[in-house]
C-alpha cells in the first residue's frame, strides 16, 4: 500500500474510539442518548453479569451500529484464584459464546481487560501476559483494550494489537480537560485516541466516572473537531487494512 494511502477516512486528522466498559445501566440511559443525537457509534464492553438485565435494549444499540464486545463474563480482578484453562473457558469463551448467541456471530471481537490486568497464572511479567495473549487469539479476539497509555500510534497497534492503550479521562475528576489535551496530542501525532468511560451519571462520585454533562461536552467538542469517530474493531480493520 502506498504511503499516501495512511491517512484517517474523509481526511481526518485522527481517529477517536468512544469505549463504555461493563453493561451499565447509565450508559444505556446517559451516554447513548447523546451518541445517537450525535450520530457518533461506541464500543460496549459488556459483561454477561451485567447486559443480561437488559438484553433488549444492548440488543437494539447493536442493530443501531454499536460495536459490542467482550469483557468477560463476570468481571473477575482477581486472577489468582483462575487456571488458565478455567479463565479461558468459564469467561472468554462462554463470553464469546454468549455474544454469538445473542448479537450474531461474528467471529472476530474486541476485547477489554478487567480490571487493566493483563497476566494470568505464574511466571513473570512476559510469561502472564503470553499465557492471556494465547488465550484472548484462541478465542478470536483480535484486538485488546487495557486502560493506559497515550494515543495509538497505528503502526504501533499492528504490531501489538491485544494491548491497544485506553485513556480514562475522567479517572481524576469531572472535567472534559483531559480528555480535550489527549485529543489534541492524538491529532498532533495522527493517531488513534481510545477514551474509556464507566457509569455516566447526573453527578460525578469518582472511580472513573463520568457526569453527564462532562461527557456531552467531549461528545460535542469530537463531533465539532471532525475527528473520525468509530467503533474500536471497526478502526483496526481500517489500520489493518491501510497500515499492513
Ligand atoms: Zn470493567
């Protein structure tokens, strides 16, 4: 592919994933409205203990064009207590099974990891996170969220697609600041900025939170930058399409 050919669809000067970790009622009720409006589509890490609750709506948010992916099945932080082959089949592939049966099967998903651990089992820090590398590909997961790091530089998430770096901008408080500042240093390198959001609620309590009103506001100021907004597995398909 010609060097010409790396460039964001319509031209845009980066790409931007909206991510919405573990089924929560809030996003449903606070985030999507403002998605729709927006007619911006978001990445829905759902975990079964969660979206079973309200099935039909995720359902429906799906048919919508919300990507909708795999975050295990019951949100386990506590890797310890797993063996390999029980974490392989009591959460990723009962996930993916539960996808398949509920949202059509795909074949191929995206991932977040709960918690942002990445290892499982013994060994050091290379040997767990291989262990969960192989366990995440067998299943069919092509690419990962963990909840660190700056922008995504495309090359850099080719070569290292289970560990794609997510930002929680409202980690440390309720303001569209930070996740303003990221935006503005994904677009000066050409990236990929991957936002991470948890409950979206009228008023901020910390722990990763957003209000409503601080994430209408990142909403606004994406949908006015002319950012190329997408689902996370639709803008690796791209970077694997134009940067292979
Ligand atoms: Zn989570």
């Amino acid at each position: 592919m010609a060097q010409g050919a790396r460039v964001w669809p319509g031209g845009a000067r980066a790409a931007v994933s909206l991510t919405y970790d573990d089924g929560l009622n809030s996003q449903l009720d606070n985030a999507v409205p403002d998605l729709d409006r927006l007619g911006l589509k978001g990445t829905f890490f759902l975990t079964e203990e969660n979206a079973h609750w309200r099935l039909g709506d995720w359902q429906a948010l799906a048919q919508r064009g919300h990507e909708v992916a795999n975050h295990t099945m019951t949100h386990p932080c506590a890797l310890n207590g797993y063996t390999a082959s029980r974490f392989e089949h009591a959460e990723l592939d009962r996930m993916q099974g539960y996808l398949d049966a509920h949202f059509g099967a795909i074949g191929e998903r995206t991932f977040a990891y709960p918690c942002g651990y990445l290892g499982l089992g013994h060994g050091d820090r290379r040997e767990r996170f291989g262990r969960y590398r192989r366990l995440l590909q067998r299943s069919g997961v092509v690419a990962a969220r963990t909840t660190a790091g700056g922008p995504n530089r495309p090359g850099e998430a080719l070569a290292d697609p289970l560990r794609l770096h997510g930002f929680e901008p409202t980690y440390d408080g309720d303001s569209p600041a930070p996740a303003l500042r990221y935006l503005n240093e994904t677009i000066a390198q050409g990236g990929w900025a991957i936002l991470v959001f948890h409950e979206v609620l009228p008023r901020w309590h910390g722990d990763g939170d957003a209000s409503i009103a601080t994430h209408r506001s990142i909403l606004d100021h994406l949908a006015a930058t002319g950012l190329w907004c997408a689902p996370m597995g639709r803008v690796f398909d791209y970077v694997e399409d134009r940067w292979a």
